[in-house]
C-alpha cells in the first residue's frame, strides 16, 4: 500500500484491477477544508489517460513490476517470439502488445519487458538502435549533411527522415524515441 503523500512521477499503483501510472500530481492545502493531491494517471494496460483526485493519506495499492531481460528470437507470422535470457522460456508478444517497439526490434535484439502479474505492459527497447537501409532514392553527387532529409525503409520496415547522402545498404543510428536519425555506424 502507498500512501496518496507519497505519490511521485513514474509510481505504479492499482485502481479497479488495472495499473495506473502517475504521470503528474499536485498536492493541494486549500484554505478551508481537507488537503487532497490532484493526479494524472496512464493506464498501463490501455494508454488511456484521467484525472483522478486523492484525500491526503488515503492508501492504494502499489503495482509490483518486474522487468525482465529477453531477446527477440524470431518472427512467427505476426506475433514476435522472446526468450528470457534467465530462465530460457518463450514468450510471443503481438504487435499490438509491443506498441512502437515494432518498429525497431530485430532478430537477436535484447530488450526489457515490463511484467505485472505475468501480463505484459511494455517493452522497453534501448534509446537508440543500429538498423540497416534497405530501400531509399539514391544519392546524387553534392548531397551535404545540411542540405536535406529524404524517407528511407529500414530491415524493420520502418521509415526513417535520413540525409540525402544515405545510401542503401548503409548502417544507421536510429533514436527509438521519436524514430529520428542519430548517425551513421
């Protein structure tokens, strides 16, 4: 149980069996009456964002996660298959389940998967990635660093704002925060 006083960004807790996380709180002494703390909570589960208000002390229970280290073995059909480096159990993850992780996860990739009750949250993909290009319009002589972006597929699948000196077959530092091109390797 956690205490309403003690809610900080980023702590997990339950509210009608899902797991909310706090994203912003505000504690609040009015003149007259009874303090409370005014949140904004994500679920975990769907995304979805409200505001909810506490009284001050009011107890909720924490959401206990576990973060485990698994690897991205192969793609079967649709669905992404990890095994956890511990233990060497499977586990498939569906698109849907992986968000925008999809987008950057190649075979052999390590990654961290964020557990509640042996339900899948998130995946954590590390900030920045090493893709390969395999699709963009070729470069023409005179092409600088400054002079512009062009799209480019990596093995993904996803499209990456590159320079226009990108060529195929080049490989790129990618951002998995906001799919932007960091370098080349």
């Amino acid at each position: 149980m956690i205490s309403s006083n003690d809610f900080r960004s980023g702590v997990t807790i339950v509210i009608d069996g899902s797991v909310w996380r706090v994203i912003e709180f505000l504690h609040v002494k009015p003149g007259k009456g009874s303090a409370f703390v005014r949140t904004k909570l994500k679920n975990a589960q769907t995304g979805s964002v409200v505001e909810r208000t506490f009284r001050a002390g009011e107890t909720v229970p924490q959401a206990t996660l576990e973060k485990r280290t698994m690897q991205h073995t192969y793609k079967e059909g649709e669905q992404y298959v990890f095994m956890d480096m511990e233990t060497f159990e499977e586990r498939t993850l569906s698109p849907e389940t992986m968000g925008d992780a999809v987008k950057y996860v190649k075979p052999e990739m390590n990654v961290d998967i964020v557990f509640w009750n042996e339900q899948v949250l998130e995946v954590q993909m590390p900030t920045s990635v090493i893709l390969e290009v395999t699709e963009t319009d070729p470069g023409l002589k005179g092409d600088t660093a400054t002079g512009g972006s062009k799209p480019a597929i990596v093995e993904t699948g996803a499209q990456i704002m590159v320079p226009l000196f990108i060529t195929t077959g080049e490989k790129i530092k990618v951002d998995t925060r906001d799919g932007s091109y960091l370098g080349r390797e």
